[in-house]
C-alpha cells in the first residue's frame, strides 16, 4: 500500500501544481515555468505535510469508530499548518516582506484553494484508509466466522462418533447374551465399520459412494441382530454417487429409524434410500415403539446442525400416517480440496 501511495503522490503533485497555478492565478505577469515552479513548491509541502498529518493521527486514532475524532484533528491540524508554512513560502519567493507577514490580507490570501485542495487530497487518503480498514474489517470477520463455524463442526463431529459407538455398544451387548460367535463376528465388522468414522471424522463431507459402501456394512452389522425383519432398498444413480454428503448422514438416518419403529418378524422395518431433486432421501414404513431404545438424542438434530454450518440449508421431514422420510441435500464441490464450496442448486 505504501508503495502504491508513494506513486500517487508523486504522480498527484505536480497535476494538482498545474491547477493550482492557474486557479491562484501565478502565471499573471510571470513566465509560465517559474508560476509553476512556485505552485509546485507550495503543493510538493502542503501535500508532503498533510501527508505526514494524516499519518500521525493514522497511528494515534487508528480504528474505524474514532473516525470522526482523527478527521477533525486532522483537518484542524492541516489548515493550522497551511497558515504556518505559506507566509514564509511567499517570503522565500520574494511576494511579501517579514513586515507584511502578520497582515490580515497576507495571511488570507489565497488560503481558501489551498485548504480546498488540503481537504480534497485528505479526503482521497481518508477513503482509501476507510476502505483498508473496512476490508481488513470483513476479512477478519469471515476468519472468525470461519473459525467458529469450525469449532462448532468439529463439537458435532466429536457428538457423533460417541453416538454411534453408544448404540453399536447395546447391540453387542444384547448379542454377547444370545450368540458369542455372532458376537465375536459382530464385533470384527464393527470394528471395520468404525475405521470409517476414524477415517472420516475430521472430513465435512465424503462421496455419496464412501457413504453408501458405509451403509451397507453398517447394515450388516444391523442384520446380524434383525435377520429377516429389517428390509432396506437403494435406487442411487451411478452418476450421483460423486456427489457429496456429511459422513454418517445415512447412518444415523438408519439408525434413526430402527430406534423408533417396532422391527419385529410381524411387521418388517421396511426402509428405501433414493435421490431425488438433488437430496438424498430415506423413507421408512411407520410403526412407532411404545417405548424408544436409549439414545444421546443427537441423530436429526445433529444431522441439521452440521448441514446449517456447511451450507445454510435445512433437512425436510414430512411425516405421514404411514411413513416417515427424511430430505438431505447432495452437495456439489466445486474443488475437491475444499469442502466449503457451493452446495449443488
């Protein structure tokens, strides 16, 4: 900034001397040159000196609220000063003598276009400082923001390992009691499955592919304790397993709804995982238990709050006297090193 501030000063002066010597009016019974001479030296030490001013209350009154403070320091500073400099300016050019110097007309002459111009020049730095100021201002805003909104991420990502290590405990448990072998088979493929939340869990999003592949031997896992009473469907365009989704987002719909509906031999858990309209969508057959298994309770209320922090959108529910489905939006990445980019309209 400095540098390009050097460059406009320099550039600045000597227009600024031309118009300024034909504004006062030097050039009336004076060569050109020397008239312009003697703009330029009035304006190479007001600009010089207004430049240091304005620097002077940059560093004292730094910030964007004690704007109105540095400004009227600022140009009280700079009009004291053009009254200081200039009689002894016209002294060194010989239009005044040191006993004219303390007289009124002397002392106002021509004061008025260089306090003008002053304020002009000021103005053009106080709008470039106010724009650096505001700029630095959003930026470091969005660095805030951006670090809130991972701090938050990462709180929920660390809510949602737990969550599903709590529940795959109580399934172990419940084989461990019936089956030791299934047991030790159970134990094997969640130990499997849970390599994928370590793998993933310091990733905002993975391909809907990884997701489903998850899903699936997070599945088998469940079939293991529901052989024949928990039915799940996949209609996924191959084209849309590129698409993205945030880790354990099917998981938890699944075990969202195994943990509120009956799954018995009599009536099936019947659950169908499609896309449509850009969202993944998983609808189950309703049958609400009388009473609901243990939980941590942060399956959809999870799943909303890490979608708000992506990508400011929300996940549709619609309930029915038959069945219950959950909307989850496939996001597009634009740059697969950024999970932060745009969700797919």
């Amino acid at each position: 900034m400095a540098l390009k501030e050097k460059y406009v000063r320099w550039v600045g002066i000597p227009i600024l001397a031309l118009i300024m010597m034909f504004v006062n009016k030097h050039h009336s019974g004076e060569p050109y040159l020397f008239s312009y001479f003697v703009s330029f030296t009035f304006t190479f030490i007001y600009w010089n000196g207004a430049f240091l001013i304005f620097m002077m209350y940059r560093k004292f009154f730094p910030e964007i609220s004690q704007t109105p403070k540095r400004l009227s320091l600022t140009v009280a500073t700079l009009i004291l000063y053009i009254f200081l400099v200039a009689p002894f300016i016209r002294i060194a050019f010989g239009y005044v003598t040191w006993e004219q110097i303390m007289e009124l007309e002397v002392l106002l002459q021509n004061k008025f276009s260089a306090i003008v111009a002053a304020i002009i020049v000021g103005s053009i730095y106080e709008n470039a400082f106010f724009f650096e100021k505001w700029k630095l201002s959003i930026r470091q805003n969005e660095e805030l923001k951006n670090r809130q909104i991972r701090t938050q991420f990462e709180v929920l990502q660390n809510q949602m390992s737990p969550h599903f290590l709590f529940n795959s405990l109580n399934a172990l448990t419940t084989l461990i009691a019936e089956d030791q072998d299934i047991a030790i088979e159970f134990t094997q493929k969640l130990s499997d499955v849970y390599r994928y939340i370590l793998q993933n869990k310091e990733k905002e999003l993975v391909h809907l592919k990884e997701e489903l592949e998850f899903s699936e031997a997070y599945l088998y896992l469940l079939k293991m304790r529901y052989p024949e009473n928990l039915e799940v469907q996949y209609e996924i365009p191959e084209k849309r397993k590129e698409d993205h989704i945030a880790p354990l987002t099917i998981q938890m719909l699944i075990e969202n709804a195994i943990k509120h509906n009956v799954v018995s031999k009599a009536h099936p858990l019947q659950i169908h995982i499609s896309v449509k309209n850009d969202e993944i969508v998983v609808r189950n057959n309703l049958q609400k238990k009388n009473a609901i298994e243990k939980s941590t309770k942060t399956g959809l209320n999870n799943i909303q709050k890490r979608y708000e922090i992506l990508g400011d959108k929300q996940i549709n529910i619609a309930v029915s006297e038959t069945s219950f489905e959950v909307r989850i939006p496939l996001m597009h990445v634009i740059d697969e090193r950024d999970y932060h980019l745009a969700i797919q309209a």
